[in-house]
C-alpha cells in the first residue's frame, strides 16, 4: 500500500509517499481501507514536533472514513462503511495517511450514508469537535449569543451553521477582513476582526457580554474571550490555531473574571454517541447543514496539502481522498 510516512519533525516536504506491507489485525482491532482523510491543525503541530511523545517515524492522521477490509472478531463484515477518529490515531500509532490503516475498534463508528468520500471525509472530526463542544461543553440553548472566536476554520465554519440550526445568534470572528462575507453567508449575524482584543467590540454589541464563547484560536486570546462572556455564562477552549498550548504564569484569580465559567473540550476524552454521527449524516444529505469542504487533495499531494493548510488560506475543510 502507499503511505505518506514522516521519520522525522519539520516541513512539509518531510512526507515519503512510500510502498509499505499492509498491517494485520490483531483482536480487537480492524483493518480499514481508507477513502478519505481530513487534515487537522493538530497534525500540523505534530509534524513541526509539537506534540509531546510521538515516537518516529510515524503515519499520521487522527481520522478517516473508508470501508471495513478484515476484522479478525467478525463483528464488522468486509465493506461496511465506517469513520474514525482520535483514540491515539496518528500518534501512539500509525494514523490514515495511507490506502489502509489498523485501528482499535474502540475509535470507529459505523456509519450508512450516500455521500461521496471527500463529503464523508471531512465529517469525523469536525463533528465530533463542534457537537462536542456546543452540546457537551457549552450546553447552548436556543436565544443565547455565542461568539466563536475563528470563525473561518473548519470547525468554526460548521459550529455557526449548528448553532445556528439550534436558534443561536451567532458572532463570529477573523483576522482576515476579506472572509468578512463567507461568514455572513455561512449564517453570522455579527463578523468582528479580531486584532487580538474583542471585548469592547462584543461590548458594544452586548454591554453585559455573551452567553456562551467558543474559543479557536487557543492560549493567546484566551483571556479576551473570558471578558467577553457574562457572568453566568462559559467559555470553552477547543482549538488551538495559534499553536501554543501553555499560558505562562497562569494565575487563576486575576485571569477568570468573577462568575464566568471556563472548560475545554477534547474529543480525545470524550464522544459523542453513534446515533448523533448518523443524525448528523442525515442532516448533511437532507441539505439541512452545509459542509464547508474547501480543497481536496489525493494522496501523493499531501505536501501540497500540508503547505496549503499551513498558509492560512481555507475557508472550511481540507480533505485528501487516498
């Protein structure tokens, strides 16, 4: 099979497309023939060497879709379709840059759906960071405000088009002043350009502050996004597209303000059950949600892909059919 093999940290054009055996199963595991991957911020982190204790060389990717080719316990039959994500995916093992990958059973999710693969392809991970975060971290209700703080990622590019479909008023921001429009068009009834400093701008808005805020961009803005929430109200830290994992010196008295509530959500720790990834397949073939799929690479391009997402320039998913 070809993988997309990383020895060792650093840019892009560390990738080898290389012709490895195809693993074996072991119990309790199942080999998946991929069809299609997302890229995540998450693996930029690890190919720079960011992520703490992944051993190379390494095939990463923390999810796929694809079509079940053997499992040893015969509970998954051959062709069953299936996604997966995180459980260690691309980092305590080989991930689903490749034509077919060995996973624990405990990461896939049987799934049955008409749409084709690069559609399929950027829903795993998406879904289970935005439902995640909005249901189990943010318990939103309909006619709160919620800002999503980076809007314009994938993530933030489906969790206005969620929260929205759930009777929030959405505001959502970028540094980027010429994706003002695609979220107006993506469903944000506010646009903001975030230079770092939104309070007073969420202020002006809602002098009391907003509901609930979704954070994105991570560490760096953190703090602004607590004094964007009123009291009563949560932030939750998701991502990190500043890539910077620690705040230093982190004093929990002057950095919380009174009565505002802070959390995170990691998909890693927590899923979401088998049905709300069904439901949400549903909603995506009934037209209800639009997935913002921006580019799609094959495999033998995922330097390519790894630049384009490293610029900065997508509006939504990038997805790499195998």
């Amino acid at each position: 099979m070809k993988a997309a093999v990383l020895y060792a940290p650093g840019g892009a054009e560390n990738f080898q497309l290389l012709e490895v055996p195809i693993p074996s199963p072991v119990e309790g595991q199942v080999l998946i023939r991929v069809k299609a991957f997302g890229l995540n911020r998450s693996e930029l982190m690890t190919r720079k060497g960011l992520s703490p204790n992944v051993q190379f060389p390494r095939v990463l990717g923390i999810e796929c879709v694809g079509e079940v080719e053997f499992d040893p316990s015969e509970k998954y039959v051959k062709g069953q379709k299936v996604a997966a994500m995180m459980g260690g995916m691309g980092r305590d093992y080989d991930g689903s840059y490749a034509e077919y990958t060995v996973l624990p059973k405990t990461t896939l999710y049987p799934i049955q759906s008409s749409l084709p693969w690069d559609m399929l392809g950027a829903i795993p991970e998406m879904f289970q960071t935005v439902y995640g975060s909005l249901h189990l971290a943010l318990n939103i209700q309909k006619g709160e405000t919620l800002l999503i703080r980076g809007g314009t990622s994938s993530v933030g590019m489906l969790a206005i088009q969620m929260a929205k479909h759930q009777g929030l008023k959405v505001i959502a921001s970028t540094r980027n002043p010429d994706k003002t429009q695609a979220l107006h068009d993506n469903g944000a009834t506010h646009v903001l350009i975030d230079d770092g400093q939104l309070k007073d701008k969420i202020h002006a808005l809602f002098p009391r502050g907003v509901h609930k805020v979704l954070e994105l961009v991570g560490a760096e803005t953190l703090q602004d996004s607590l004094q964007c929430t009123r009291p009563g109200g949560i932030t939750c830290m998701t991502g990190m597209l500043s890539e910077k994992w620690a705040i230093p010196n982190f004093a929990p008295m002057e950095f919380i303000p009174a009565a505002v509530l802070l959390t995170i959500f990691d998909s890693g720790q927590m899923r979401s059950a088998t049905q709300s990834f069904q439901e949400f397949i549903q909603l995506v073939e009934h037209g209800e949600i639009k997935l913002n799929v921006n580019k799609v690479f094959s495999l033998d391009q995922i330097v390519a892909a790894h630049r384009y997402m490293e610029s900065n320039q997508a509006t939504g998913k990038i997805v790499v059919l195998t």
